[in-house]
C-alpha cells in the first residue's frame, strides 16, 4: 500500500509545480495588461541566445568525452600505481566530467555570443 503512495506523491508535486509556475505567469501578464504594459518585456533577453537544443548536445557530448576520458585516465593510473581501484574510478571520472561540462560552460558563452 505504501509503494503507491511515492509515485502519486511524485506526480502531484510535478503537477503543482507546474501549475503554480503556469497560473503565476498568467497572473503577472494579467496584472500588466491591465496597466497598459505590453507583455514583451519578458521576450527581451531571449534573442540573442542559442537555440537549446544546441547548448544540451553540447553539454551533452561533451560530459559523455569527459566520461569516456576519465574511465581512460583511471585505467592508465591503476595500471602504474597502486592506487586504490574502488576510489580512483569515480574521483577521475567525476573530476573529467566536471571539467567536460565548465569547457561546455564556457563554449556555450561563446556560442551565445556569435
């Protein structure tokens, strides 16, 4: 009985997340038009950017390389070390996906710039 209950808790606080989020911004555009302020002003700054898609396959690939590299890196330093295995794996693989994704960070700045 009690695994029921996690998935219907888990789908009504997506739902009201989102209804909250929804009604709120309905409410905000609401208010404006009623002053006589043209809704627009939340388009401003949407412009000049990247297309999402873009910067996730970006981000995307790039986390999977740092995956791919540090499970790389890891074997090369078990090899010639002594390392512990159970630590190195995860600490190389966390640090070159962390890197992956600030290169990303920054290439997705230079992606928005052009």
């Amino acid at each position: 009985m009690e695994a029921i209950l996690i998935p219907i808790s888990l789908f009504t606080a997506i739902f009201g997340m989102v209804y909250l989020y929804l009604s709120t911004r309905n409410k905000e555009r609401l208010a404006l038009i009623e002053k006589g302020i043209d809704a627009s002003i939340f388009l401003k700054g949407k412009k000049h950017t990247a297309p999402i898609w873009k910067v996730f396959i970006l981000n995307l690939s790039l986390l999977l390389i740092g995956i791919g590299l540090g499970v790389f890196i890891a074997m090369i330093i078990q090899a010639y070390t002594t390392f512990d295995e159970e630590a190195l794996y995860p600490a190389i693989i966390f640090l070159m996906s962390g890197i992956s994704l600030f290169i990303g960070f920054k290439m997705t700045k230079n992606l928005d710039q052009e």
